[in-house]
C-alpha cells in the first residue's frame, strides 16, 4: 500500500512547479499567478489529514472589516480550502484533506483552488485594503517618472491627470 507522502510526492511530481519537500511529508509549492505573481503553498501529511496553508496577503492597511466581510463571503463559494486570518491579521487560504482523499485528482483540484482563490481574489483584497497605499505609489511613480505598468489593474485609483 502506498502511503499517502508517496501519493502526494507522485502527485506533485506530475506537475511542472517549483516544489521542496523540506522533511519527510512536508511540503512547499510554488503556484505562478497572474495577479499575484506566486502563491507558496505548505502542504503536511500528518497522521489523520493533509494540511494546506497559503499566504494569500498581508494584514490590511484600512477597511479591515470590509475586507474580511469580502473574503467570508468567499468562503461559501470555495473548495477545499477557505480564507483565514492569523493573529497578525495577515491573510491566508487554509485547509484539511482527509488522508484516504489524497489522490492525484484531488490534489491538483486542491492546489487549482488555491491558486485560483489567492491569484483571483487578490487585486481585490488590495483594492479593499490598500487603497490609500495604491493611491501615494500612483502619485510617487508619476511624479519621479518611474513605470506604472504593474499598477494598471488599479487605474481608477490613479490621479485625474495620470
């Protein structure tokens, strides 16, 4: 019988990502996205279940409430996984497999939703949370001259004349 580390590390190894097994049955994969450029995801066999945790973003700089509202009621459209917040109110995807489940399917449906959950909510969150922040960097690039190419998602939060 194969164990359920082996269906993973076989799992994983289908795929082309960037992946470190940092001790027996623990995992680190790196998922590329488009909005967030990478999405490191931990993934732990333990005794009982897999463990899956992403950071997703940083605790936010305003409009928490709004933001954490935002993010429960995408919890009700996930799978797998679902937005957390830690103590430092940084923001994660986490969740629980049932070991009898790891399987190659469920795992590449389980790291697409992660993927697709951190990358498709992010510009989001940052828009929510960051605002203020997004609109200063608008003003700093514009007025050294400095590229503005990876603020283009947030030009309406750029200044009139930008």
């Amino acid at each position: 019988m194969t164990s359920p580390a082996d269906l993973l590390r076989d799992a994983l190894a289908a795929h082309d990502l960037d992946v470190e097994e940092t001790a027996p049955g623990r995992f680190v994969v790196v998922l590329p996205g488009e909005r967030k450029q990478r999405t490191t995801v931990s993934l732990v066999v333990g005794e009982h279940a897999l463990t899956v945790q992403a950071f997703v973003a940083r605790h936010v700089d305003e409009n928490a409430e709004a933001v954490y509202r935002w993010l429960l009621e995408r919890n009700l459209r996930t799978y797998g996984v679902a937005f957390a917040v830690d103590h430092l109110g940084d923001i994660y995807l986490t969740g629980k497999l049932p070991l009898s489940s790891v399987t190659p399917d469920e795992v590449d449906r389980l790291l697409g939703s992660v993927l697709e959950y951190a990358d498709g909510s992010f510009n989001t969150i940052l828009e929510l949370g960051f605002a203020s922040s997004i609109r200063k960097e608008w003003d700093w690039r514009l007025s050294r001259g400095e590229p503005t190419q990876n603020l283009e998602a947030f030009r309406h939060l750029a200044p009139p004349d930008a």
